[in-house]
C-alpha cells in the first residue's frame, strides 16, 4: 500500500512533458523551406514550426466508407491557401510544434 501510494504521488508531482491538441484550421499560407505554416482559426491567424517528420495525409476515394488516408504527394509544399486541415501539436518547453497535418474531405481517387 505504501509504495502504490508513493508512485501516485510521483505521477500527481511529475508535470507532462509532452501536451497534444488537435487544431481545426484552414490554410493561410505555407512556407515549406522554413517547416512553418500560418492557419486560421476562427477569426485569429497562428503561425507555427512544422516538425520536419510531421505526417501529412489527405483522404482518397469517392465516398466516406471507402476512402483511405495516404501521405500527401509533395507533402507540406502541396498544401495550398484554403484547404481545411486539421493539425496535431505537441507543446514541448513551451513550444508549440505541429506533428501531423490531416486535410479534411476527399481526394478523387486518381485512374
């Protein structure tokens, strides 16, 4: 009982290091050279780092129930102004980095 109560202890002690949230955005611009990429979010504009292995994938098929997610041909330099994403960040040291980029709707599947 005395060492359950001291390992709870130190998790309730032991702040999180690593802080995930997920952000609906649209694309404002992007600049692959530099991993960065400015969205809006409501009425505000956030420019944030992309990790340099940060998964961006998009949806294709011709329908919700069949459509698979792929990695995003051209990767962060493909994203275009306009394009609703949503991102994940982690927040490490209070820097905030985006760690995946998933463009909503579907992509046509190509033939």
């Amino acid at each position: 009982m005395r060492s359950l109560m001291s390992v709870l202890f130190l998790l309730s002690a032991v702040p999180a290091l690593v802080q995930a949230e997920e952000i609906k955005a649209k694309v404002k611009s992007v600049d692959a050279d530099k991993n960065m990429i400015t969205v809006s979010v409501g009425d505000a504009d956030r420019t944030l780092e992309v990790a340099k292995d940060a998964k961006i994938t998009h949806r294709v098929g011709k329908n919700e129930k069949k459509a698979k997610s792929e990695d995003l041909p051209g990767g962060l330099g493909a994203l275009t102004a306009g394009t609703d994403v949503t991102l994940t960040t982690e927040k490490k040291d209070d820097k905030e980095t985006v760690t995946q980029i998933k463009v909503e709707g579907l992509t046509p599947k190509k033939k």
